[in-house]
C-alpha cells in the first residue's frame, strides 16, 4: 500500500523550476531515500507534500488525503524538515510542549520523547544555546510527539555527531521494522545506503531514478580485479579464451573485462593458477549518484531555444535504473 | 482549535515578551495617571469648569492611551512575525496545517491576552485615580458612568492587540512591523490630528480624522484626543469608535490571512 503519492508534481519559484513533473510512491514498511545534489528540489518536494508550499500542479497524499485535510496530522506524519527552527528564549520542553498542546498530548509524552533523543538532561535549558546537533536531536523529538507511522526527514543526520547518526540509523530501521514508513532525504549517501530499501534519485527537478537500492547497486561497474602470482599464464589463458586483459598498475593485478567473476574463477582452476584476489566491484549508490546526477547537469547546461522542441527526455536514467511507470496525474 | 488555542496560549506564556511588554504598560499607566491626576486637580479652574466625569474621563484615559496601547499592539505584532523571525511557523504548520485555523486562534489567544493586559493597567489605574481625585475632592461619577470609562478603555486595550495582529498578518518582517505600527500609533497619527486640527485648510478633514484607529480609542473613551478644541474634530458615538477599531483589526486580519499567511513557507 502507498503511505505516500506524489503525482505529477511541478513547482516555479519565480523563473527556477524547482520541481518538474515528479512522481513517486512510498510503501509503507519501506525506508526510501530521496537523493539529488543542492536545488534538486528535494526540500520544495518535501514541503509541498507537508502543505507548506503550495503546488503548481500535481496530485501529493499521504494516508491517501492532503497533508492539510489529515485528521491530527502530528498523530500520523512526523516530519522534521532542513530548517528546524525554534525561538531561542524558549525552553526545549516548552518548545514541544507549545506543539504537544495543538493535539493535547500530556506533558509525560514531551518527556518521553525527549528522553528517546537524548536531550533529557537538557530540556530546561534554552534552545538558544544548543549546539546544531541538539537542535536536530529536539526536531526529531517534535516529530515524534504524536507516535505517528509516517515520517518525513529531510537531511535528519545534518549536524549530528556519529553517535547520533548511528542511532538514527538503528531507530529508522527499528521505525520500518514495525511496520513504519519513511522518507529521507540526505546528501550523506553512506547514511542512506545503510539505511534505505528504495532510492529515489532526482535532478533539476526530474526523476532521474526509482528503484529498490539493491537493484541500483548490484549491477557489475568495471572490470573484473584478478590477482595472481602468475599473473602472465592467467592473462594468456585469458586471452586465449577471447576475454580483454589489461595489466593493471601494481604487480600481479589484472583487469579483466568481458568476463564475469565466475568465468575467470573456473578458468584459473582448470588452469591450475593460484589466485590471490578476484573482485567484480558493484557499482555504489554514490557511482550510481553521480552518473545520473551527472547526466542530468549535462543536459540541462544545454537548454533548447525559449520555445524551441525540447532535447528527447531529460536524463530519463538508464534502462535499468526503471523510470517507475508515470502514474496519470491530476490537479489536487 | 481547542488545542490550538492552547498551543498559541502556551508560546505567550513561555518567552518573556509578555511580562516585559506588561510591565512597559503598566509603567506608562502609573506615570501617565499620576501627572494627569495632578495637572487636572491642581489647575483649580479647570477642576471648578469641568464636571466629575469629565476629569474621571481624561484622568483613566491613561489607563489606554499613554502608551499602554503600545503593548497589546507590539504583542500582536509578535504573536504571527516571531514565528516568520524564527522559522518556527513550520512547526507551527506541519502540527496544524490549515492556517486559517492557525490565524484564528491566534486571535483568541491575542483577545485573551489583551485583556489581561487591560486588567493589570485598569487596576493600576483606578488604584492612582481614585483615591487622589478623592483627596482632592472630586466626586466620584454618578452610577454607570465609572464602569462604562473602565469599559472603554479596557476595550481599546483590547482593540490594539487586534489591530496589531492584523498588522502582523500584512507585514511578516517583524521589525518593520513593529516600527511601523509603533510609528504610526505614536507619531504620525497624532501629527496628522493636530495638522487638522491647527491648520485652518485641512479642517474640513475633521469628519474623516475621525476614522483614525487613534480617534477611535478617542471615541471609545469619550475625551477630546490632541487639542482641547471639542469644535476641532467631529467624535463617533463610543459605540461607533469601538466598530471602527475592530473593523480595522479585522480588515487587516483578512487582508493578511488572503495574501501574506498563505504564502508559501520556503
């Protein structure tokens, strides 16, 4: 089931396209990545969907209803967005007792979700003086308030210290384990590689990819790494087997490309030659980042004439990357 | 919208800006009431001229317009552009999405808190006035007459707060707004009053100097605001000045919450 449906959203912001016609879903249990350099449009996407920026066009529900038509939206969405702000004289209790009120959550609820980020000890302090870390932390503790099963996050490790961002790790995982869904998005791609099942890449606003992460990093990327002291009798089995060997820059490496892992394997054991290494290296998110990214900068430095056709599909992703099916958009 | 209110009730109560702007009015309250009280009582022939409740009138005027007003309406100011200043408007909206509801409450919390603010500088100012105009021997007004004065003033209190809500609403910057609001309130509406005033061609103006938010808190007190010239300007009914104080507060209340609330949050 779809926690989360974003169809055909689009978004000016003055003469900058900020969001161009993106769709995708969210299924609930799912932890999915949302990735895309700076102005992307990862932030206007998530607010959009949150009601805080109103579309130009495009279908966005979560729970199946517009964030503003959610009955206690707090008890169903959790969000904490890049510019978490709070007013700096008020306290880090108070500050999530003010928003506890508008569902009348009972002050044990603040302390509790103040002791689960960590911030117990300090919540009578002022949140003037936390340091961008606590702040992140006391965001988190917002969106949890209500217990909701959905949460939205943009950039959520910004500012945390590894400890913080381990922990974050482990509750998201625990968050989806129980049957919760969320949507991340973050510039730290390790983070979502450890952390997400789905990814969603986009660029200048477009969809540049959408795909469960396994599928986006399995793929083989670049030769096929073979060491072996008898390097010579590999390379000419090899190539005698019409597969292309390259010698590679330190004694006894070669590339091999051509051949999978296995057909390399099974030619050194019927060749009796020893081997030390032998790595077919997946691509990783990041490769898979920025080859996508990449394109779709490429493109867009070379814009058709104000009113000219439009250069084929903008970096439509490769094949297998799957540009999910563009489901009929309608004007919410 | 219950917990809304609660919500807008609660960050009121946990900054200090409520207690600092408070006492800012319950300050300009006592000096105001205190130089009144002497400069009405110790001009003999004025005291001899006018009648009880006019020196009641002009007296516990200071209970609003001495600047007090400034507190409610720099309250409402703040109440919507702190949560522009500070971003936490997203807060805000992600816990309650329909801004109009947002807004209202806003109002409720502004009424409330206005009148607390109304309750402290009436208090202050009866406890001044009544006793000194006693000692000096002025009589307390015949019935009615002193609770409607209160009344009065209370409700421009009230108003002000409203009024700077609204102006909150149009304006988000929150130090232009409350250089704005302050400004006009303090100096340019009392400049435009005695301009019409003192100057014989701008006299036919009167009758429109009379919408003045200023001349409307006149109206609602019942005194003769700048020059003590009753043939200057022409005063609504108390009635009428308290609708156009509102109408004001409302006015802008909508404007804002059409065209400047409903923007987009970035």
């Amino acid at each position: 089931m779809s926690v989360i449906e974003i169809r055909g959203l689009s978004k000016r912001f003055g003469t900058t396209l900020a969001v161009d016609d993106l769709s995708f879903e969210v299924e609930q249990g799912d932890v999915t990545g949302f990735l895309g350099p700076n102005g992307a449009g990862k932030t206007t996407t998530l607010r959009a969907l949150l009601g805080l920026v109103e579309p130009d066009r495009g279908w966005l529900r979560l729970n199946g209803r517009r964030y503003q038509d959610l009955a206690s939206p707090g008890r169903q969405v959790g969000a904490v967005l890049e510019s978490a702000s709070f007013h700096p004289a008020r306290t880090a209790r108070n500050h999530l007792r003010v928003l506890a009120a508008v569902e009348g959550l009972p002050d044990r609820r603040v302390d509790e979700v103040l002791a689960l980020v960590g911030l117990a000890e300090v919540a009578r302090g002022k949140v003037g003086g936390f340091s961008f870390g606590m702040r992140q932390r006391l965001g988190l503790a917002a969106a949890l308030l209500g217990d909701p099963r959905v949460l939205v996050l943009d950039e959520p490790a910004n500012g945390l210290d590894p400890e913080g961002i381990r922990w974050l790790r482990e509750f998201l995982r625990s968050f989806a384990g129980r049957g919760g869904t969320v949507l991340i998005s973050s510039h730290v791609l390790a983070e979502i590689a450890q952390t997400a099942d789905r990814v969603v890449i986009i660029g200048q606003g477009r969809k540049l990819a959408d795909a469960p992460l396994a599928e986006l990093t399995t793929r083989p990327a670049g030769p096929v790494r073979v060491r072996s002291p008898q390097a010579g009798r590999l390379a000419a089995a090899l190539a005698g087997d019409g597969i292309v060997v390259e010698r590679g820059d330190e004694d006894g490496l070669l590339l091999v490309s051509g051949g999978s892992a296995a057909a390399v394997g099974e030619l050194a054991a019927r060749e009796g030659v020893v081997v030390h290494e032998l790595v077919a290296e997946r691509s990783t998110l990041e490769q898979v980042f920025f080859e996508l990214t990449t394109q779709a900068t490429a493109h867009a430095t070379s814009p058709p004439a104000p009113g000219g056709p439009a250069p084929g599909p903008p970096a439509a992703g490769r094949g297998d990357a799957g540009e999910g099916p563009d489901a009929e958009g309608g004007a919410a | 919208m219950t917990g809304q209110i609660r919500s807008e009730l609660l960050k009121v109560r946990t900054t200090r800006t409520v207690w600092a702007l408070t006492a800012l009015a319950v300050g300009f309250v006592a000096l105001s009431t205190v130089a009144n009280s002497y400069f009405v009582t110790a001009g003999v022939q004025a005291a001899a001229d006018a009648g009880s409740a006019e020196i009641f009138r002009s007296v516990l005027a200071s209970i609003s317009t001495s600047g007090a007003q400034v507190a409610p309406l720099c309250l409402g100011i703040l109440l919507l552009t702190a949560e522009f200043r500070h971003n936490t408007i997203t807060a805000t909206l992600l816990a309650e999405p329909r801004r109009e509801v947002v807004v209202a409450a806003k109002v409720v919390a502004i009424l409330v808190v206005g009148a607390g603010i109304a309750v402290a500088a009436t208090v202050v100012g009866l406890a001044i006035a009544l006793p000194w105009l006693g000692l000096d021997g002025v009589a307390v007004p015949s019935a009615g007459e002193l609770p409607l004065i209160v009344l009065g003033n209370f409700l421009v209190l009230v108003l002000y707060g409203l009024l700077g809500l609204g102006l909150g609403t149009v304006v988000r910057n929150q130090v232009v707004a409350v250089v704005v609001g302050v400004v006009f309130v303090t100096t340019v509406e009392p400049l435009l009053v005695l301009a019409i005033t003192g100057l014989r061609f701008l006299r036919p103006l009167g009758g429109v100097a009379a919408y003045l938010p200023g001349e409307a808190a006149s109206a609602l007190q019942r005194t003769v605001s700048v020059a003590q010239d009753p043939g200057a300007l022409h005063q609504l009914p108390m009635l009428a000045g308290g609708l156009v104080l509102l109408g004001y507060g409302l006015a802008l209340l909508g404007l804002g919450t059409r065209f400047s609330v409903s923007r987009d949050i970035t």
